[in-house]
C-alpha cells in the first residue's frame, strides 16, 4: 500500500510540480475506504504563510465565479482555508511550462517557434478571458501555465494569482523568481499582464529568461532561436510582436485589439500551431513521467484507505504514513521479524524452483515491452486527436454549406459580401482543417506500421524462448547475469594493423545525421485552387532534427517560400514522413541535424 499525507479532504500522493508560490501534487479523493478520482491539489510555502495566505485564501472564492467554469483555468476548483490553506481542482495529466522549458533545455531536444506560439495561444486566451470579467493576472509566469499531455494548456493559478500579487511585498523570495515577469507598468493591469505575457513568449523561443531591467530593445535585436537550437535571429513579424508587448510602444490600447493582432501571427503567417504536434512534443518530452504517473495512479486507485477514514484514525498515532499505527508497534515489531523470516525462506524457495524452471532461457527483452507499451499510448493519443479533427472538419464543412446557402438567398449587395468573406474564411479553415487530417492520418499509419514491427519482434523473442531446451535438473547452476534480447553487433574482420590503428588514440570523429529514404512532397492543394505559382518551380531549403533512434524530432524552415500557400508545410510533411540515420559522436548514434535538405515543388503545366 502506498503512503500518503492527509491535508484537509485530500490525501497527497506525489508533488508534480514546485515554484515560487508552493507546490502542485496529484491527490486522491477517497469515499469511504475506497478510492473516488485523482485530484491536483496546490499547496503553499512558508513564506506565503508568513506573507497572510493563511488568513486571506478564502477571498479567492468570489474569483472563482468570474471564471465561467472556462477549461483554460481549470474545473472544479474547491478552496479550503484555515491552518494550511490550499487549492483543488480536477486533474489533467501533465506537467508545468516551466518544467518544460527546463526539461527541453536539459534533454536538447529543440523547442519550435510552432511550439511556442501554441502555448502562447492557450495563455492568451485566458489573459483575455480574465480582462473581459474586468480581472486582471498580475503574476503570470511559465509557473502559471499546465501544460496537459495532450498538448493544450491551461492557467491554473488564476483563482488566487490576484491575491498572490498582493503579498509579493511580504514575500521576497517569490518576488525576487518572479522579477523577469512583473517589469510592466505598476498602473495598468492589462499592460502588466501582456508584458508577462510577452517574457513568456520571449522564453519559450530563446530559453533565457528576460533580464530585468536594461535596454530591452537591444535585447530583443540580439535574440536568437537557441530554444530550437538554431543560431538565426527572430523572424521581423515575431520580433515586431514582442515589441508591442515588451516595450511600450504602439501598445495595444485594448483586449480586443492585442486578439486581433495576435491572430494574425496565429494564421496569416508562416505558422500552424496545433495541439496535435504540442502533444506529440509532450509525449516525447516526458515518456518516463507520464508512464510514472500511468503506473502510480493505477496503484492508487486499487489502495485500501481503511487508515486515513475516521474509523483508521483512531488506529494511528497522529502520522499520516499508514505504517505507524497506534498500540500495535511494539506488538507487531517481533511478528513482523518472524514474517520476515518465515517470508524470506518461502521465497528463497520459490527463487530457487524458478531458478530450475527458467535458468538459461534467453529473456524477452524488456525494451521490447517498454517500447511497445509507448506506441500504444501514443497511438492512442493520435486517435483522440484525429476523432477532434473529424469532428472539426465536420463543423466546419456544415458551417461552408450554411454559409453558401445564405450567400444564394440574400439579395442585399452588402450583405453578399460580408457572407462571401465569411464563406472564404470557412473554406480556408476547413483546408487547413482537412491538411491536418491528412498529416494525422499519415503519422497514424506510421505509428501502426511501427507498433506491427515491434509486435513481430516480441513475437520472435517468445518463440525463440519457447523452442530452447529445459536446463539440466542434476543440479544446481550457478547465478548469472541476466542477459538481454541478443543484438546484431558487427564483428571485425582481423586484418593487419595500420599505422592508423597504431596509433595511441585516435581523434574523436563525429557525422551528422543523413537522410535514407527521401519522400517527395504533395503539391500544395492549397496553391492548386488558388492558382498561385503553379506555372514555376519552388524551393523549400530545411534541415532535420534526429533522435538516437533515426526518428524526425524537429523540422526548421531554411528558406521557405513566401505565402501561406502551403508550399512550407508540404515540405515539412514529406521531411518527417522520410526515414533518417541518427548522427554519430565517436560511433555512438546521438541527436543531431541533417545537412540542409531541398525540397523542390516542380511547376504544373
């Protein structure tokens, strides 16, 4: 049984996450003795404590309200106050913005302006949700953001983000990791939260933290996309967006012009945010993590809770960790030394008879399972996002349908064209929409096919296990080391020695990654019925980040082709349905780029 530690309705099962404020952990609600659902419970530190939180949380009740039951903040938020106040709300598996940034940077795996713009997307929304109740953030921060591992985001600290501001005088400490975000204007709320917002977004494509104070012009000209590991300065549009936020000049006067200006980044530009590839980045950022959690939570939900009801408190001594219960320690301390015993001689015999049954067979490879176990999950995921495209696609296809039957029937000149700019906007959605179905339907392929592969491995290791002969039962054989799956490993073939090969130590030796088998690009359906460029050649120059593995993690755009016609996406498409040999450092496989790889569209006649 696990351990967990009572605080008020909850029993905190594991912290997930902590930051200036306190610490987020995963909770269970129990009913009875019995396990009820999964919780995220925030917790506060001791110098928030200090600072009045104690006395003050329950203000953030009348905030809750104003929320809407909107899911960018998250559902079903319950305050409890008094001695250790603390916030619940429903669970979403994943892990905060923060963790990501640093997670990213640790593991090098590039982070793409696509990426970002998602996030910054998700925040927005709840920035301007907030301002449109007449509430303002004040503390906004990559701590402020959860990030699901389905990809979209969430602003989880808004209930009580205006109350935390108000204390940040008494709490130094919060003030002090939160300075790079609180440089906006002291007099305007909306202004504060867009330059937060904007050091957020600055973050996400640089890694590094917005110094405080200083010449922050200069420091945005000096700028580069170190969070997709490229050394190329910000794209005009991106650094002319974060100008606005950060600097104070031509800034957006309100709510409704800083949306529209930010859905032209979103859509009129080279960039197709989507949470489709947010949660595959997800996936891939935190495999390890999300099967920890999968593992843990599924325990917890087959837990006996007898010790943390009313009935088992009065069995406890006061601790919250089920192994100490009142009146029976010093009783159990000599039966639990004879369980021990009688336990550990049944199983040395039980180790010993499994010894003779299973000595010397060849083991499944572990990686084998592990490696399965994630393309389920992941397939998973990809079906959950491809039934949200379907269902989107088919939205949008009635809203065109309903949009050219009006445009048929009016017979107001300006009416006509206020519906014909609506029925095209309609129809550029639904073609971005049913561009994503394809790509989606392709990486489902890809996954399926891979998933076969390792099934029919699996299926090798099993039958080779299975035709081995019993080992000899005469007598005991000795421990070995557990051996792995055998792999393919090249033998060299003896040869005279070189000069080369004489030498004390040979200098390191390193290879980017290549490309094995280049798939073609689709000619943009979307350039076809606009008629756009079909009668000359284009050039789509990008380069491939590759996992150890020869997996596609990254594509970046070299030069691509201006518009948003397709041409770029098509290309980035074909670059990550293509296979790939990983680079190599001293013959080991590594992650690395690919030399640039050209892409070219030719005209249609």
């Amino acid at each position: 049984m696990g351990t967990y530690t009572r605080l008020g309705s909850y029993l905190l099962a594991s912290e997930l996450a902590s930051d200036p404020f306190g610490a987020v952990h995963r909770a269970v609600v129990i009913v009875g003795n019995s396990f009820d659902r999964h919780v995220l419970v925030r917790t506060f530190s001791e110098e928030m404590f200090q600072a009045g939180m104690n006395a003050r949380l329950a203000e953030a009740g009348r905030v809750v309200p104003l929320l809407g039951g909107a899911r960018i903040f998250g559902l079903g938020y319950r305050i409890e106050s008094g001695k250790t106040p603390h916030v619940a709300w429903d669970y979403v598996p994943g892990r905060s913005l923060a963790q990501l940034i640093d997670k990213a940077k640790q593991e090098q795996i590039p982070f793409g302006v696509d990426h970002a713009l998602t996030v910054i997307q998700g925040v927005a929304q709840g920035i301007v949700q907030l301002q449109a109740k007449g509430v303002s953030h004040g503390v906004l921060s990559p701590h402020s953001v959860w990030v699901s591992f389905e990809g979209a985001t969430q602003l989880v600290d808004a209930p009580y983000a205006s109350l935390a501001k108000s204390m940040l005088a008494k709490a130094p400490s919060a003030k002090h990791k939160l300075a790079s975000y609180l440089q906006g204007p002291a007099n305007d709320a909306l202004q504060q939260d867009l330059f937060a917002l904007g050091a957020v977004l600055y973050e996400l494509l640089t890694f590094e933290r917005l110094p405080v104070g200083g010449d922050l012009q200069s420091v945005l000209d000096q700028a580069t996309l170190k969070a997709a590991q490229e050394d190329a300065p910000l794209s005009a549009e991106i650094r002319a967006f974060l100008g606005r936020l950060l600097l104070g000049r031509q800034s957006f006067a309100t709510v409704e012009a800083f949306s529209t200006e930010l859905e032209r980044v979103l859509y009129d530009g080279e960039y197709s945010p989507t949470t489709f590839n947010m949660a595959f980045f997800m996936h891939t950022l935190f495999r390890e993590e999300n099967d920890r959690d999968a593992m843990a939570m599924k325990a917890e939900q087959g837990d006996n809770y007898l010790a943390y009801t009313a009935a088992g408190e009065t069995m406890r001594s006061g601790a919250t960790r089920v192994e100490h219960i009142d009146g029976l320690a010093e009783a159990q301390v000599s039966q639990k030394n004879s369980t021990l015993l009688i336990g550990g001689g049944l199983a040395a015999v039980v180790i010993l008879g499994l010894g003779y049954i299973f000595f010397g067979r060849t083991k499944v490879d572990p990686a084998i399972q592990a490696q399965l176990l994630e393309f389920k999950q992941i397939k998973a995921e990809m079906e959950k996002q491809k039934a949200d495209l379907d269902a989107k696609a088919k939205v949008e296809s009635d809203k065109t349908a309903q949009l050219q039957k009006q445009l048929s029937e009016t017979k107001s000149v300006e009416e006509k064209a206020k519906l014909q700019k609506q029925l095209e906007e309609s129809q550029q959605r639904k073609l971005e929409v049913e561009r994503q179905q394809k790509l989606a339907e392709q990486k489902l392929a890809e996954q399926k096919a891979a998933e076969q592969k390792v099934v029919e491995q699996k299926k090798a290791a099993e039958t080779k296990v299975a035709v081995l002969p019993p080992p000899p039962v005469q007598e005991i054989p000795k421990p070995q080391p557990m051996q792995e799956a055998p792999r393919q490993v090249p033998v060299p073939t003896p040869a005279a020695p070189t000069a080369a090969q004489s030498a004390p130590s040979a200098a390191p030796s390193s290879e980017p990654a290549h490309v094995v088998n280049q798939v073609a690009p689709a000619f943009p359906l979307r350039a076809t019925q606009l008629r756009w460029g079909t009668n000359m050649d284009h050039l789509v120059r990008l380069k491939v980040f590759v996992s150890e593995q020869g997996q596609p993690l990254k594509v970046s755009v070299i030069e691509g082709v201006a518009g948003a016609y397709g041409f770029d996406e098509a290309a980035i498409e074909a670059a990550n349905k293509s296979s790939y040999s990983p680079a190599s450092r001293d013959g080991k496989p590594v992650r690395g780029w690919t030399p640039e790889i050209v892409y070219k569209f030719q005209k249609r006649r």
